[in-house]
C-alpha cells in the first residue's frame, strides 16, 4: 500500500498539482496541516480519500488536530506537530507516539523533510510544499507498508 503525504501547502493548488504528478499511483493522501482546507483539492484531484489535520496556520477549520488512521496493518497518528514541540526534531512526538502506541507519526510545521527511528517509533515530515526550510528543495512524502514492513520516501517537487 502506498500512501501519499503532504504537508504546509499553505493554499497553493501548484504545490499539490506537483505532489499528485510526483507520488504516482498512491491509495490515499495524508494532509499534515496549515491549509487542511487544501484536502479538498486533493480529493479533485484524485478522487482518493484524503485525512487532513490542522495546523497553527489554519484558523477556523473543520479538521481536527490530531487523526488516527490504521492502514495496512499499521497505525499512524497524523498531527501538524506545533503543539508537541516538531521543530525539536521530534522528542515530544516520539513519546507521545509511544503512548498512543503507534507504528508511524506522520507531521508537518516545520518545513524541513524528516525520515527518522527512535524508540521504534518512525517519525515521518514529507517537509514544505511551500516555503521550504533549511535549504531543501519543496516536496511531498510516500509511505509505503508492505508485509507489515513500513518505510517512507521525501519526493522533491
């Protein structure tokens, strides 16, 4: 299974029309926040199901501020991460990953691409879609779980 990911696309319709064209085929989207609003256009675009978190940049939204979503065996909890400290590089998510005892915390807010494992927990950042941070190039994230073995992947768009 393949799971698009896509995080701070702060409204640019360019920024996931590039994400869609460069995941290819994928079984869902994943949208981390600031611009939840943006999941609607995902779903014109691919007719896919799409789970959107809010971010800091979001004001008022129907999303929530944390999803838990179990896909191919495996559980993730989406967040944007601004209220669990995601610019740290993830200590906060990590433990409350682990409390809530999921496979994969997928995040967004800080812009910068992260793949990482720590305590068993993969932390996973497909990074800015727009305005990217740190001297990376935009982009989006697939994940990808097979025989209940999951890995990810930053695509650059």
């Amino acid at each position: 299974m393949r799971i698009g990911v896509i995080s701070d696309s702060h409204g640019s319709v360019a920024a996931i029309r590039r994400a869609v064209a460069a995941a290819g085929p994928v079984a869902m989207w994943l949208h981390a926040g600031d611009y939840s609003q943006d999941a609607a256009r995902l779903v014109e675009l691919t007719g896919l199901p799409v789970t959107a978190v809010a971010g800091n940049c979001d004001g008022m939204t129907d999303a929530k501020i944390d999803e838990f979503i179990e896909a191919g065996g495996r559980k993730i909890w989406l967040t944007h991460g601004h209220r669990y400290h995601a610019k740290d590089r993830g200590g906060e998510l990590v433990w409350w990953g682990r409390q809530y005892g999921v496979d994969v915390v997928v995040y967004g807010h800080s812009h910068v691409p992260d793949i990482s494992t720590h305590d068993g927990v993969l932390l996973f950042n497909p990074g800015g879609a727009v305005h990217p941070r740190g001297g990376h190039s935009a982009s989006c994230g697939v994940l990808m779980i097979e025989g209940g073995r999951i890995t990810a992947e930053i695509i650059e768009i």
